[in-house]
C-alpha cells in the first residue's frame, strides 16, 4: 500500500462518524441505495441499516461489492422491524422520520449533532406507520414550489448535508470518532478494498 | 380554477427569488436536467440557463413541457458563452462555478443571499475552463468521505438547499421578489397548466 493510500484511509478512517446513521425502509431502486450510499460516504457516515419487510433482501453488500460506495460503508441488513429497532436503540438516542404530515418539524429545526438515525421510506408509500409509531419524531425538508416531492436520493442528501454543516460547526470532526477496535478493523478491510 | 388552486399558485409565487439562478453547462443526461429542476423549483428558483456549446440544444421546456418540473420555471436556453453571460450579468452580481481545485472554497463559506448564478457542469468533464475564466469564483462542497464525487443531480439539491437555508434565515421568503409584470405572466402561464 502507497503511503499516499494510507494516508487517505487514515483520513476517512479519523472523520467517520458513529453517532448518525441512515435507515432504508423497502427503499427498492439500485440507483437510489448507490446514490444514499455515496451521500453517506462523502458526509462520513460508516453504518447503514436496511430493512426490507415487504421487499426481497439485496443482493448481499460487503468489502467486494460492485457498487462504488458499499465497500466503504458497514450495511446491516434487516428483515424484522422489532430488530433493526433493538440495534438501532442501542446506538441512537432518537430515531426520525422523513413523512409529510402534519407534524413534521423543518429539518432546519433538528439538532442532528446528538446521535440520530434518520428512516427513509419506500419510494411509492414512503415511511409505514409501524415505523412511525415506533420512532421520536418526523421531519420535512421545506419545500416552497409547485411540486411536492424529492426524490429519495435528493431528500438524504440534502439532509445529510444539513447534518454534516452541524456537526463541522461543532468540531465532530476533529478529532477520531470510531473506537479503536472498529477503527483497525476497518483498516484492515479498506487495505484490501479497490478504490 | 379553484380556490385552493389559485392560493397554491399564489403562495409559490409569491415565493419566487430572481435573485438566485442555476447554470447547466453542457449537461446531458435528461434525469439529471429534470432533478435539478425538480430541486428548483422546491426552493423558489424561477430561472434557470442551460448553455449548451458541446452538445446540441435540448427540446424545447416550455409551459407544455412534459418533464415535471419545466413547466413551473423560465429555461433559458443557449448556444454561445457570451451571449449567455452577457444575460447572466444583467440579473447576477457574482457567477459561481463548482470545480474541483486548489482554489475552491467551501459551499458553507458562501454568503447565497445576495444575487448569484451558480454554475454546474458535464457529468464527465466537469465545467469548461472558458467558463472558469469568466466566473468570479468557484466553490465545492466539502466531502469527507473515500469517494470524491457527489451525482450533479445530488450536488445541486445540497448546493440549492444550503441557499434556502441562508435565504430563509434572512427573510428572502416573507415578501414578494418578482417584480409585478413577471409575477402577472407567470401567473397567467400557470392558470393553463396542468400539475
């Protein structure tokens, strides 16, 4: 491994983030999973959660995927909402939602500087009411025109954006994030990963 | 025309900033134009300019466009760089391109609440170097992660968002900005089309 390699890895390593993370709930189009994925990536989120009840697993995503951002990310792929809520729990004090209802709050309004798991719904019928019940709150993006609706891989990015603009302003990252033991595990798969 | 129709309209127009543009530079993918005017349309952008001196022009958009979003903005279409900017200067004190280089500055050191057009290029070579030479800077937004590009579709949403942002916070949405004329036509326009 070239140094320059190194360097990069220890980089991405030291900004990532174990206090924020995405939720996919039945999102099925590969286009919009690779492009949350490279989103999450770029802000420095490490874990993913997916959880498809009423759609088939995917295809398995690990160190050798061919999508360009999984082999980057951890993805914890969930078939049993009661589950994936267990582990989410255990590392995310809240848990929102994206749905437009009424009481939404703006995302301009969260604090997405406290550990945050943030649910993106199904394309077609967005976040269920089981997961509504379920989470501490729900948000909007604002939007002011004629069309209501972002598509899936816009709506996360723009507020993993809002999230890493908060978490800069506030030094998340400066300094290593990751414990120690997940840090050098990472290492080790990253070595062997092809950029 | 209902009631509830007619207020819609209003209340989007009346929301609409002529102070805040977007620049496609040879962009080609089709999904990728109607992604960003998806995204402008959700935050006020009423104009929009699509410069195409490497590719040939586009469809007409236009009120019967069948793309989504086209119909609800003003396109603005060109083949020649000087015409373009000599429009873009009339409106936009600062032209902003998004290029990767040394000099670039991050998307959350910019102040997006005076007048600006912000220029996004070709999905392969990025914006041309005619038009770096004649913009008056260039910015990025900041990404931590192992991958280094975000989808233009994606980097124009968090780039437009951040605009809102700082727009919203400053009160560009709590008074009319189009001038009387313009809102009039546009409101005309809108009567005919169909959501």
């Amino acid at each position: 491994m070239t140094n320059e390699r190194r360097q990069k890895i220890e980089s991405v390593l030291s900004k990532r983030q174990n206090d924020l993370t995405v939720v996919l709930e039945n999102v099925f189009d590969p286009h919009n999973i690779s492009a949350v994925m490279r989103s999450c990536d770029a802000v420095g989120i490490q874990d993913i959660y997916v959880l498809n009840t009423k759609i088939p697993l995917h295809k398995k995503w690990g160190p050798r995927s061919s999508s360009s951002a999984a082999k980057w990310l951890t993805v914890h792929q969930f078939q049993n909402t009661e589950e994936c809520f267990t582990q989410l729990r255990k590392k995310y004090s809240t848990i929102l939602t994206t749905h437009l209802s009424t009481d939404a709050v703006s995302l301009y309004q969260l604090d997405l500087t406290q550990p945050v798991a943030l649910v993106f719904g199904n394309e077609h019928s967005g976040v269920s009411e089981e997961i509504i019940q379920l989470a501490d709150g729900n948000f909007v993006i604002p939007q002011v025109g004629m069309i209501r609706s972002l598509n899936i891989s816009v709506a996360c990015a723009v507020t993993l954006y809002e999230a890493f603009r908060q978490k800069h302003n506030t030094g998340h990252f400066e300094k290593q994030k990751l414990d120690s033991q997940v840090y050098s595990t990472l290492f080790t798969q990253w070595e062997l990963n092809h950029e």
